[in-house]
C-alpha cells in the first residue's frame, strides 16, 4: 500500500524537484527535526548512486539518512543509535531487495550513470522518471514500515 508520504516522496522524484536520496530524505526530515532546505543540501550528492557513480541507489541512501536522524546518538551512549540504525538497515536492505533485486543504482537502472554517454542514455530513455520514483515511493514506503515498529 502506498503511504502519503511514498505517493508525495514520488511525485517529487517524478517532477524532476529533486533527485532519489532528496525524495526519500526529505519525506522524513521535517518530523524529524530537521527543515527541508536543510534536508536537501544534505541529500544533493547522493543521487544517481552517489553523485553519479553507480553505486548505492540515491533512494536506499535518503532512507538510510532517514533512518540514522530516526535514531539519534548520545554523549552517554554513541553505540545505541548506531546499533539501532544497523539493524534497521540490514532490515531495509532485505526488503528493497526483495522488491527489485539490488541496492546497486547501476543494476537497478540498467545504466552505469558514471560513464557519461550512459548517463545521456539513462537520460534519453527517461529512467529517472519511470524507474527512480518506484525505488524512490517503495525506499519511503519500507523506511515508513521500519519507524513504526522502533
């Protein structure tokens, strides 16, 4: 089922008003404490697999960000948070998977973004607009389904 938050994090991807890692992060960040503005300058660079590298989904990213900001560390106990957002990492990770396979932007899309002439095709084909706002809507969907329970 789609969520508020999933169907507005999806919108934004498909609207090109932000990149994957923005969409997913800023679905989370106001409850969280921390303003939009704030939320997508964090988020910038990590879209297209790490500033278009490839590598780790921009959508898995803004969730993990979620998730850590969810988990605040402490002075008397750094390890608490960082435990907790492990575990609900490892979580996300089985379940994103489950849906699509990878967490690997470039097996996802089917284009490796840091080549630039695939980064043309990618573009060219509109995967950022047809594939990224489901991995952006099922990434916020599953970060949702973790918070709930923590």
């Amino acid at each position: 089922m789609t969520t508020d938050k999933a169907k507005k994090a999806y919108d934004t991807m498909s609207s090109r008003k932000a990149n994957c890692a923005q969409s997913v992060f800023t679905a989370f960040s106001g409850e969280l404490g921390l303003d939009d503005k704030t939320a997508l300058s964090i988020a910038q660079g990590f879209g297209g697999g790490m500033g278009h590298t490839g590598s780790v989904c921009g959508a898995v990213t803004g969730a993990y960000m979620a998730l850590g900001l969810a988990n605040p560390s402490s002075k008397e106990n750094p390890r608490q948070g960082i435990d907790k957002t492990y575990a609900l990492m490892i979580d996300f990770n089985r379940e994103f998977k489950k849906l699509h396979g990878s967490l690997n932007c470039t097996e996802l899309l089917k284009y490796d973004l840091s080549k630039p002439e695939e980064l043309i095709k990618a573009r060219d084909a509109g995967v950022f607009v047809s594939k990224c706002p489901v991995f952006v809507r099922d990434a916020v969907a599953i970060a949702e389904k973790l918070l709930e329970r923590r």
